[in-house]
C-alpha cells in the first residue's frame, strides 16, 4: 500500500478511495512514508486528518440515521428468532436450517444501506436470500439426513460469501477490498466477543439481583431478553467496527503475533503424538473429523496473519508463515489421504465426498499460498502478494459451498 498512497498524492479522489477501502492499513501505511512525502501539500492535509485528536479520543456512534438502522435491523433480528415462538414452530426443526437468517442478511442490508448498492446488486442479493429461505426449509424433514445437516452446516459460510459482496459494493474483484473483508472479519468477532462478554455479565448480574428479593426472571428473561440481545450482537458489533476501527485494529495483530508460534509448536508436537499413540484418521471417523476442525482452524489463523502483516515487514513473522504454512500442508496431506483411502474401501457418502471437496480446495489453497511466500522471499516481494492470492480463491470456496448446499441432496436423494 505505500507504493499506491505515493503514486495517488496528486489524485485527492482516488486517494480518499484507498483510505475508504481499509482505513486501518491506510493509517499504518500512511504514518510510515510520511517523512519521505511531508513536502506534499496533500500528504500534510492526510497528515493533519489522520491525527486529528477528536480521531483518536472518543467512540463514534455514526449519525442519527445511522444508528436509527442498526436499532432496526436489530429488532428485526430479534423478531426472527423468536419466530419459533411466535409461529409454534419446532426450534430443533427450526434454528439448525434458519441460523444463517438470523445474522447475515441484517449485517448484509446494513452494508448494502452503507455502500450505496444498486438496484441490480441489491436485488440479486435479496433475491438470493428469499431462494435460500424457502430451499432449505422445504428439504425434507428428515434428522438423520446427511445432506440436510451439509446443507445446514454450509449455508453460513454462503451467506459470508453474500456479506462479502454487499462489503465490497461494486468492486467485486478488488482484491484490496477482499482483504479488507477478512480483517473486518476478523476486528468483528473480536468486537463481538467482547459485546458478548459484557451482555453475559450484564444478564447474570440483572437475575442475581431479581433472586435476591425473591423474583425468579430467569425464565421469562433467557426466553425474549437474552435471546434477542444475543441476536443484535453481530450488527452492533459490525456497526462499531466500521465507526471505530481503532478499537481492536492493534488487538488482532497482537493476537495473530501471539497465536501462530503457538499453533505451530502445538501442531508439530501434535503429530508426533499421534505416532507414539498410535491413533490414526485412516480408520476412526471421529477422530478424522477433529482432524480436519483442527485443519480448517490452522488455515484460517493463516489466512487472518497474513490479513493481518500484509503490510508489515518482519521476518521472523515470514519464517513463522512459511513454517506453519508446510506444517499445514503436511496435515492437510494427511487428511486427504484418509478420506480417499476411507472412500475406496467403504465407498462415496455425501459426509465423505464434502470433506474431500474440501480437503483437496484448502491443499491447492495453501500449495498457492506457499508458492506465494517462496516469492516474497526469491524475488523481494511484498507481503501483500501472499494476500491477493488468498482473495483471490475466495470465490472458489463460494462455488464448492453452492455445490454442497444445492446440488448435494438432490444428488444422493436428500439422504
């Protein structure tokens, strides 16, 4: 990013473009070639912005409309998960298929409002959402169905997918965009945990304090206050982490820094424990499927360290990278060699066909990525090439989800 701020010092437009695109990096950036452009008027215009103290000091709630959105929006999530309630609906039939719904088009419709979407965008996205409410509430109602709980299971990721959209506007195929997306991500599950936290201590403290003069709420509370609260956490936290993304911009990449010499250390010793043990994921299914949550966990800390130090300059974080990356290449390697040898001697079950989807995407995924820290450091490259190469599968996930939610039931007969 330093190379573009210098070359856009003469475009005011395309340069606020770039800041809008990812604020934090933006700052970062900026503050590190400022003594070579300070003679720049524009760059001591950006100067003076970017470290004006009502910035710094303070949260921003946004204006009055903004906030009158997310009080809507976060009523309107309330309202969906108490429809089981209010419609006498089963909520073992419900919650697992309409979990999705009760997050993602709220957050979706905040950033179509914000980006300013047009109609075709906004539409198809809309459109989308209605197809997949009706889909996957009409497959049949069947517990035990290995393609309804894939279906279940993948439908989130594809509703992440759309947020993505509505988040870029209509540059779907800026990958700086992309990249911004992850580390929104990122900063917004920090931001709801922490929201999270406080409304638990908040609900616990409130029933404690109703026991101790003899009025038991814990019922009628957990059933409409609790709930909805917990409903309205994933907009409010989105919503404070675009206003303020000063508050947890330091705390993930103090969190990536700390967790992946860990998980490389973890991971290692981990392999060699499973040899002295003796267990392995050829011929135990459950212990398989913790081996590949254990995977899918690695390369997401991947993906969000490499979001994270895209802009950044270190070596020892390189290394670690590079280490962690062919550790988990190794594992995903692994995997993959016991779900085939799984299929060939006890056939193809969707269960088996998905994580084989799966395990051979993220093994091209991390082979591409490897290719690209092996580039940084023979050709002097920049970081932030590792990262266009991880937003730039992205959509690769996407198209594999679309497969798994509607193609699979209809493929192996909704069983």
């Amino acid at each position: 990013m330093n190379s573009k701020i210098k070359s856009l010092l003469d475009d005011p437009n395309a340069l606020e473009s770039l800041y809008q695109q990812d604020k934090v990096a933006f700052r970062r950036n900026f503050k590190e070639i400022f003594p070579e452009i300070s003679q720049h008027e524009l760059a001591q215009f950006w100067n003076a912005r970017l470290n004006f103290k009502k910035d710094q000091e303070g949260i921003s709630w946004g204006s009055s409309k903004d906030l009158l959105l997310v009080l809507c929006l976060a009523i309107g999530a309330g309202i969906v998960v108490k429809i089981p309630d209010i419609a006498s609906i089963d909520e073992d039939f419900f919650f697992p298929r309409n979990i999705s719904f009760i997050v993602f088009p709220f957050v979706i419709f905040y950033f179509a409002v914000k980006n300013r979407l047009g109609m075709v965008h906004s539409s198809l996205l809309l459109g989308f959402s209605l197809v997949a409410v009706f889909y996957i509430n009409l497959l049949p109602d069947l517990p035990s169905s290995d393609t309804l709980i894939l279906a279940c299971i993948h439908l989130p990721l594809l509703f992440w997918g759309l947020l993505g959209s509505a988040f870029s506007g209509q540059d779907l195929r800026n990958l700086d965009l992309r990249m911004a997306f992850l580390r929104f991500n990122a900063d917004t599950v920090i931001m709801g945990v922490v929201l999270g936290i406080s409304f638990g201590l908040l609900s616990g403290l409130t029933i404690g304090l109703f026991n101790l003069i003899g009025l038991n709420i814990e019922e009628f509370y957990s059933q409409n206050i609790l709930v909805v609260g917990l409903a309205s956490i994933p907009i409010l936290a989105s919503h404070l982490t675009v206003f303020n993304p000063q508050l947890v911009n330091k705390v993930s990449p103090i969190i990536a820094k700390i967790f992946t010499p860990l998980v490389l250390v973890m991971l290692l010793t981990y392999l060699f424990a499973i040899i002295y043990s003796g267990k392995d994921p050829y011929n135990d299914r459950e212990f398989l499927m913790l081996f590949n949550f254990l995977l899918i966990g690695v390369m997401a800390l991947i993906f969000f360290s490499i979001a994270e130090s895209s802009d950044q300059k270190s070596k020892l974080n390189y290394w670690l990278l590079v280490s962690l990356s062919t550790v988990t290449i190794c594992v995903n390697c692994i995997a993959l060699s016991a779900i085939l040898f799984r299929i060939s001697e006890w056939g193809i079950t969707p269960n088996r066909l998905a994580v084989l989807g799966v395990n051979l995407l993220m093994l091209v995924h991390l082979l591409l990525v490897f290719r690209s820290l092996l580039k940084v450091f023979k050709q002097q490259k920049e970081m932030a090439i590792v990262g266009q190469t991880i937003a730039s599968y992205l959509p690769i996930y996407m198209i594999w989800t679309l497969i798994v939610v509607f193609v699979f039931p209809l493929l192996f007969g909704f069983n």
